[in-house]
C-alpha cells in the first residue's frame, strides 16, 4: 500500500490532526511535533544512519527489486531519509554498489586449516550458496572494475593456502581462477537453471519437451532424468573435486 495514500487520504493521520487543529496551524509542523512528542514518551528512537545500514539497505531493496531498480532517491526512501542524506555516508551510487560487493565476501567462510584442499570446499560451498542466494551477486560481480577489500582478504587467503601447500606462484594464480570461475558459473546456473530445484511448471514443461524430441535426441533423453532431478550442491561438489584432484596432481614444487 502506498504510505502516501494512508497518510494524506481522508481517514489518514493528517487528516484527523487537521480536524482538530485551530485555523492557520501548520499541519506539517504540528504532525512532526506530535510524532517528536510521541517518539520521547515512548523512548523510539530513528537507527542512525552509517555505511553499513545503507549497504544491508542496499542489498535488501536489491533482493526484492532488482539492480536496475536501485537509486539515491529509492534507497532513502526505504531508510526513511532524504536522498541527500546518503551522501554523508557514501561517495555516489558506485561506491554502494563496491559496499555490496563486499558485504557478499563477507558472509563466506575464510579458508582456514592446514588441509587446502577441505579448507577450499568450506570456501567453495559458502561462495557458491551466498552469491546463488542474491539474484543480481553474479551480474555485479562480473562488472564491477575495481576490487574491494572484501575481494582481495578472499584471494590472499585462498592463494595463502596454495602457496603454504607448497604450490608455485603460477599454480596459484591459475588454481584461483578455475575455482573461482567455478564458483562464478555455478552459482548463476543455479540461480536461474530450468533443471534441478526450479519450479514444477518449468520442470514439467522440460520434461515433456525431451520427451517430444527423444527420437532426435536419444543420448538427452537416456541422460534427462538425472537432469531433471539433480542436486545443486552435488553437482557443484562433482565439479570441485575434479578441480581440486588436477591441483592435487600437479603437486606443490
């Protein structure tokens, strides 16, 4: 429902404190002394606005709306402030947009242990289940430019990892990569495959397509029920241990 409409609309607040204001009182004023009046009384108090409300804003209005929808002007709208007032906290958009990137390596698990090959499936999975749960992560991910402090304690850790393992600095760099592109690839696929967890419709409707061309393609169509009922996380797990066994076999230096 629009807040407007219930504020102003003829059975809203405003109108009932206009009703029984004296002639000539400022409406506005008087509704933002009487809601300072009842905030005092009752101890409410606004949450002060910093850096991180404004990203946790960010990424919460991003969840439900979209990248595209994101604007100065709607995140204080949903923060209660004027857009202006973002200003104080962050430089522009951009640098929201750099905030939300970091708040995603935030929620992964480090890389820790003297085990690199378990420490990286911890990683892996975490990566993988965070940037699948927030539809736009893979999108902002790929065109961000610029790298956040987030990024670079993620890469130093896992490359960590790999160097005290033994392994070379061109090893390294290439093993981070291929897990990351990984990570990156099967976090979108999940995030928007027809297969798997998708909804009934979809998979009915997937279903009866191979069905109608089984005769044209007969190796899909012996291999479709797996596709149809795969595991995310399983598949996701296939993947990794063919990656993690070709750095293995490799062998450090």
């Amino acid at each position: 429902m629009d807040r407007r409409s219930c504020e102003s609309g003829p059975g809203g607040p405003a109108a009932l404190l206009g009703a029984v204001l004296p002639y000539g009182v400022d409406l506005v004023a008087a509704t933002t002394t009487e809601t300072r009046s009842l905030m005092a009384k009752t101890g409410t108090k606004r949450s002060p606005l910093t850096r991180d409300r404004i990203i946790a804003a960010a990424v919460a209005f991003t969840d439900e709306n979209g990248i595209e929808s994101l604007s100065m002007r709607k995140l204080g709208h949903e923060l209660g402030v004027e857009a202006m007032s973002l200003y104080n906290h962050v430089a522009d958009k951009d640098d929201i947009l750099s905030g939300m990137v970091d708040s995603l390596f935030a929620e992964f698990e480090m890389p820790v242990g003297e085990d690199w090959k378990s420490a990286v499936r911890v990683t892996a999975f975490s990566a993988k289940n965070v940037i699948a749960a927030h539809p736009w992560a893979v999108g902002l991910l790929s065109a961000r430019q610029g790298m956040g402090e987030g990024t670079f304690q993620l890469m130093d850790a896992m490359m960590g990892l790999l160097l005290d393992a033994g392994y070379d600095t061109p090893t390294t760099h290439h093993a981070w990569h291929v897990i990351a592109s990984h990570v990156m690839g099967y976090a979108f696929q999940e995030a928007n495959s027809p297969f798997g967890d998708g909804d009934d419709h979809d998979h009915e409707a997937s279903v009866e397509l191979i069905r109608r061309f089984g005769d044209q393609f007969p190796s899909l169509a012996q291999v479709a029920p797996h596709l149809m009922e795969c595991s995310y996380d399983e598949e996701f797990a296939f993947g990794l241990e063919i990656i993690l066994s070709g750095i293995e076999a490799r062998g450090p230096s």
